[in-house]
C-alpha cells in the first residue's frame, strides 16, 4: 500500500523583514531554513511547507531578498497580501510604532498573527491587541526566542530534575559595548538611543526578562527599575552625530512568586568580561548554575568550596574551578526556528500555543512598569492582566 504524501501549504506574510533581525532569524534563518529542510515533518507523508511572502515599503530590497530562495513573492501593497486568501498568517517584525495598527489590520482580515515584540508601546495597546485577537478567534503568537537558547534549555532540564533545591536567586547580565559610531561602525541601529523612535534598552529588553522569568522561574510580582543613558551623544547611519533620548543601560530587581529575587543588569555601555553576551546565575539550596547562550555549568552543593575572607594573602580557592559543564542533552536548532515550527503546527494542527498575545501585553507591562519605577524612584506592582 502505498503513503500518498500531504503537503499543507501556508502562505505567510512577512512584513518588515528587511530590518537586521527580520531578514537574518526570521526569514534567512527560520523560513528559508524550514524550506531547505523540506517544510515541518509532521509524519513520514505529511509536511507543513510555509509560502512566504514579503511586505515592506523598499521594493529594491525586497526584490533582493526574495532573490535568496522561496516562491520570490513580495509586494510594497500589504492591504493586497491581506485580501489572498492563500495567505493565512501575518508576521510582523517591523518598528513597534508601526506594529499594533498592521497586527489590528490582519486580525480584521481573519489572518493567524505571530509577531515580534514589544507588540506594542503601551500596554493598553498590547493588551487590546490580544482582547482583538480573542474575539475574532484567530490563532496568535508572540516570538520569545531565549526560551529555546540552548543555554536556557539546559537550565529547564536542571530546574525540572529538582537540581537546584530550593531557587533562592537569578542574577542576569546582558550586554556589550556598542560602538558610538563616530570612528567605528555601530552594531545596533541609531534609533535604539532615541526615546521619540521607541528607543531604549528598558523597553527591549525588560520583555525578554518578563517571559524568561515567567516561565522558568516564576511569575513577576513587582519591580524596582533604574535606567541611565552614560552614553549622551552617537552617530546615526549616515555618520551624523545625535543626542541620546533613550536609556542605553538598565538595572532592575524583579520579585517573583516563590520568594526568588531576580537581578538583571542591561547595558549597550559594558565592556564583556564573562562566559557570554548574557549570563543568568541561578542560585538555589542544592546547587547553582550559570547558563550562557549555549552553554551552562553547575556546581553541586557538595562541590562547593567555603572561601574564608582574608584579602592578606592571594585567594588559594580557584572560584572558576569546581564547576562541570552540562551536557548537551539533544541537538539544539536555531531558536527562532524552533518557535516558528511549534507556531505553523499550531496552526495546521491546532497543537497548543500558549506563548500568546497576552504574554507579549505582560512583556510589555513589565517595561512600562521598569520605566514608571524609574520615574518615581520606588517600587511597582504588575498588576494581573486577565486571559
């Protein structure tokens, strides 16, 4: 008997991928690599296989991009992409101004949404986003890519065998030096140091920290914030210098249920001198772990030294030794591909989703809290935003 084989074709709209993170994770890295690999595999004769289409308002780069693989659709018309029924999901990963109002739009077209986030710039705005989607009974997603970083993987594992104990603490750090632009290009784009662009590293990054607490750590009950731009002037694309409007550094404490405290410094303005561009340290009763984008090593509270203070003599405990590597327990893909995968299931096969367009509102949330912390120099609550 033979298998007829299935293909589940599903056009996909990519709008604003020819921003550095659209076009390198989202399109190059997670669509086309689906592609290549020969769609989703959901058994031996069925795949998911996603047609993307691309949406944006420089034809010249989209006509580039396409160039590198897929159907070659694109079209500066997104009201057009709207109205193919052949398109059933709307991606959106361009500036956040712009994002809620396209989202608003491809929900009334009864488009799936999956979106970068901040999905909005308020969290009023983020929250109706997910009343919309609800009401309309679209399925949505929000990407929250460091959920499948190898190195946060690693730390799950070890959270869900119990290693840890008790979790008493996370500590992480998050940065590097990027450049003003004057002598050496910058790696981040000028409108990051503009608060009348969105910009800012509180509001990037305290998303990120809201879904990496939420789910490995436990919920984020309130936050103390203090935000700093050191960097006062930069040099834009064209090489013209600005003033900073926007927070390049950010250092938060997060209470979390469960009695954790969590600690996390942001910064565009640190120089790195540590196992990678982010670090989270996690301390518990039983033992510790300090996880990095790939890798991540413990020590066992058997195997942990007890340092004497004596600063008259040079430390005889090697603090970097006595720590072992976790190994990698499974092949490790491409995070954002991974999410893009579990999303174009859920679609396809209704496979459970939740990392949804309420838990973009929270991130959003979080940042404005970290910013009204900041402002009044105290403590915020984050009050429940009901599913």
């Amino acid at each position: 008997m033979s298998h007829q084989s299935k293909t589940h074709t599903v056009g996909v709209i990519m709008n604003g991928v020819t921003g550095r993170m659209g076009t390198n994770q989202h399109f190059i890295r997670s669509i086309l690599s689906i592609i290549e690999q020969g769609g989703v595999k959901i058994s031996d004769g069925e795949v998911i296989m996603p047609d993307p289409i691309l949406v944006g308002r420089n034809e010249a780069r989209l006509r580039k991009l396409t160039a590198l693989g897929g159907s070659g659709r694109f079209t500066t018309d997104l009201d057009a992409a709207l109205a193919d029924p052949h398109n059933v999901i709307y991606f959106d990963s361009q500036t956040t101004g712009r994002r809620a109002p396209a989202v608003k739009k491809a929900i009334a077209a009864g488009k799936h949404v999956y979106c970068e986030k901040p999905t909005a710039v308020t969290t009023e705005a983020a929250y109706e986003l997910y009343q919309v989607a609800k009401k309309a009974g679209v399925k949505n997603g929000v990407v929250q890519d460091k959920l499948w970083l190898p190195g946060l993987l690693k730390l799950k594992t070890l959270i869900e065998t119990g290693f840890f104990g008790q979790i008493l603490s996370v500590r992480g750090e998050f940065g590097y030096w990027v450049y003003e632009g004057d002598v050496i290009k910058p790696q981040r784009p000028s409108w990051n140091y503009r608060k009348e662009d969105d910009g800012g590293i509180i509001v990037d990054m305290l998303c990120h920290w809201r879904y990496v607490l939420d789910n490995l750590f436990g919920k984020v009950k309130s936050v103390s914030c203090l935000g700093a731009t050191h960097v006062k002037k930069r040099w834009d694309e064209d090489g013209k210098p600005f003033d900073c409007t926007s927070d390049d550094s950010a250092y938060a404490t997060f209470e979390l249920e469960g009695d954790i405290v969590a600690q996390f410094n942001s910064s565009w303005t640190v120089r790195v001198r540590r196992d990678d561009l982010l670090t989270l340290q996690v301390d518990g009763t039983k033992g510790s772990a300090v996880a990095g984008l790939r890798d991540c090593v413990v020590q066992h509270a058997s195997a942990t030294p007890r340092p004497t203070w004596n600063p008259d003599i040079d430390s005889p405990i090697g603090f970097f030794d006595n720590w072992t590597r976790v190994p990698n327990y499974q092949p490790m893909e491409n995070a954002f591909k991974v999410q893009w995968e579990l999303f174009l299931r859920h679609v396809v096969l209704n496979e459970p989703f939740p990392w949804t367009l309420l838990e973009g509102a929270k991130g959003v949330q979080l940042a404005e809290k970290g910013l009204e912390s900041w402002a009044k120099r105290a403590w915020v609550d984050l009050p429940e935003l009901p599913a």
